[in-house]
C-alpha cells in the first residue's frame, strides 16, 4: 500500500512563490511516475506537471509552463513542485499521485496513469 502525504500549501499573493512536497511511503518510485495535479472550484482536475522513466522524462501543461518546476529527491522518497509567478489562476487543491508499477511512458499527465493519490493541500493566491 503507497501512501502519499502532501505540504507546503497556503495562502500567497500574486507574483510570489511557493513550494510544494509529496512524500511517498510504502513504495519504490525510482522507476514510476509521478504526476501533480490541481482541482480548482468548478473546474475539472487537471494534470499539471509529471515525472517518468527515471526523470529522465518531465511535462508539464500549457497553463504552468516557464513558472512550475517539479524535482525529485530519492533519498528523501519526495517530489516538489516550485511553483512561480503565482496568480489566481492557480488557487485550487493540489494534489500528488503515484503509479502502483513501473512506467516508463512520456505520457503522464493524465490521471488514467496513476493508481495512488494524496489527501491534497490547498493553494490560495490572493491579495
């Protein structure tokens, strides 16, 4: 059983900055994929950045491009997203997932690839 545990999550204002982590327990992920996704009020959940085939693919959607980054630290079995330039647009629950297996797919954006997720962590951009 994978459980993932989200943090970092808050209120910022427009144009600041924050840092998201998605720590993994009762897994393996060198060779999986991780994905970021984000729910905001109203809208579907959307696939927003993701990490495969040993980091050695990353994506990320239209919407965080040039303001999002995701890392992983396999020491620390943790994913961050470094998120950028924040406005509110972004505020909405984020959450973190996980595939059960091993993928070496560059498609892995969509939430058909994964089989865990986290509790999620709130993202408020407001002045």
């Amino acid at each position: 059983q994978v459980q993932l545990v989200e943090s970092g999550g808050g209120l910022v204002q427009p144009g600041g900055a924050l840092r998201l982590s998605c720590t993994a327990s009762g897994s393996t992920w060198d060779y999986t994929a991780i994905g970021w996704f984000r729910e905001a009020p109203g809208k579907e959940r959307e696939g927003i950045s993701c990490l495969s085939d040993y980091d050695a693919n990353r994506r990320y959607a239209d919407s965080v491009k040039g303001r999002f980054t995701i890392s992983r630290d396999h020491a620390k079995n943790t994913v961050y997203l470094e998120m950028n330039s924040l406005n509110a647009a972004d505020t909405a629950v984020y959450y973190c997932a996980t595939r059960g297996r091993q993928y070496y797919g560059s498609a892995c954006l969509g939430e058909e690839v994964y089989d865990y997720w986290g509790q999620g962590t709130q993202v408020t951009v407001s002045s």
